[in-house]
C-alpha cells in the first residue's frame, strides 16, 4: 500500500536567490517549489505570481547557468517583462522559435518554434488555460514539458472540482497521467476508463469513497494552493 501512494519526492535543490522584496508566503512557496524541482503554485489573483515565477527562473538560471521559458497568454507577456524590469530581473521576449536571453517569454500560440534542449526550465503562467486548448496543442506542451528538467506551472484560478485540470497538470509535471489518475482514484458507472460518450452516454467520474484523503495527499505532494496570506 505504501508503494501505490504516488507521492512524488524532490528533484530540486534549495534557494540560492530570495530578495528581500518577497512576502513571507511568497519565498516558502519559492523554496518549497524549487526544492520540489517540477511543482504548480494554485495562487489567488494579487498575491503575486508574477514576481514568484520570476525569482523561481532566476534560481534556476543561477544555479544551473540555463536558459528558463516562459509561457504566458498572448497579452500577458508584456506584463511579465515589465514585472522583471520593476522587480530587477531580466526578461525577454521572443516569437522566433531562439532564446532570446537567460529568461525569455513567448506566448503559448508561438511555443512549435522553441526547441525544449534550449531550456533548463519551463514556466506556465495562467496554467489553467491548458484544459481549454484542444487536444493537439495541449499534447505539444506537455511533450515540450516532458523533456525539460524544471518545471512550474502558476494559476489563480484552479478549480477544485475540476478533475480535467488536475488531471492534465499532473500529466504536464511529470506526475500521473490523467487517464492514470482516474484509474487510480475515481470510477464511472460503466465501471471503464471511457472519458467521453460511450455507447451514448458521456461517463461520470466519481472519487473513490474509501481514495479521498489519498487522492488530496496525493495533489498536495505536487501543488500548494492559497487564496490569502494568513
């Protein structure tokens, strides 16, 4: 039973650059999720993601010397350089497929371009947009994913009861895949592993009774989510 937790364990290293700007909460999710080496951080919109992303990259470029991605919706990317410009880190964007700096930003639309053995890191800022994307482009970033070391994924708007987003974070972090996870910890009443309409009727998937404390020990393992400081 203790083999078929799932608790990932850590493949990251401790902080080597935590500003003073940081809130308190913001640098114990930094060293919590560096330390974790591939992690999402489910914060709530105005604490901060921003400038948390940044700081993880900018360990990740001081300790390792490589380059960090960052991948943001297509009118977020100039608020990232601007946040690393206020917060003294720098940014750059690029839309050609090269790095173009230490840390460089692109929107998701631009990432077939990017070669993944460019990168140490991977950031995914408004990760929730993952479930939305059809099934192609959501399987091009979490292969681009699959072959970068670090890995972050930033969202204030999880939703709890959304299995679908759960599922496809883990399988973009390198945890269980989400058929896996369904498998694992839920179950439908055609008692299958269909996700879509079967024999006309689309499958409902239910936690297991007896899987709920190991099923959120389990999201835990890989995720913090927080809506306020205290």
């Amino acid at each position: 039973l203790e083999n078929k937790k799932q608790y990932s364990g850590n493949s990251g290293f401790k902080p080597i650059f935590i500003p003073d700007f940081l809130f308190d909460f913001q640098k114990y999710l930094i060293e919590w999720s560096l330390l974790k080496g591939r992690s999402a951080i489910f914060a709530d919109c105005g604490l901060g993601k921003t400038p948390m992303q940044l700081v993880w990259a900018e360990n990740i470029v001081r300790k390792t010397n490589g380059n960090v991605l960052i991948l943001t919706p297509l009118a977020v990317s100039y608020q990232t350089i601007k946040e690393g410009e206020k917060f003294g880190i720098e940014v750059k964007r690029a839309r050609n497929g090269e790095p173009a700096g230490k840390i460089t930003v692109s929107n998701y639309q631009q990432l077939e371009k990017f070669n993944p053995h460019d990168f140490e890191a991977v950031v995914c800022d408004e990760s929730s947009i993952l479930k939305n994307f059809n099934g192609e482009t959501k399987d091009l970033i979490t292969k681009f994913m699959r072959k970068t070391k670090y890995r972050l994924l930033c969202t204030a708007t999880p939703s709890p009861n959304d299995f679908i987003e759960l599922g496809t974070s883990s399988e973009s972090l390198g945890e269980l895949g989400y058929i896996d996870m369904l498998n694992k910890f839920f179950k439908n009443q055609q008692n299958n592993s269909a996700i879509g309409r079967n024999f006309g009727n689309v499958a409902k998937w239910i936690l297991k009774e007896h899987a709920k404390e190991n099923f959120w020990r389990w999201i835990c393992s890989w995720s913090r989510s927080i809506r306020k400081p205290s």
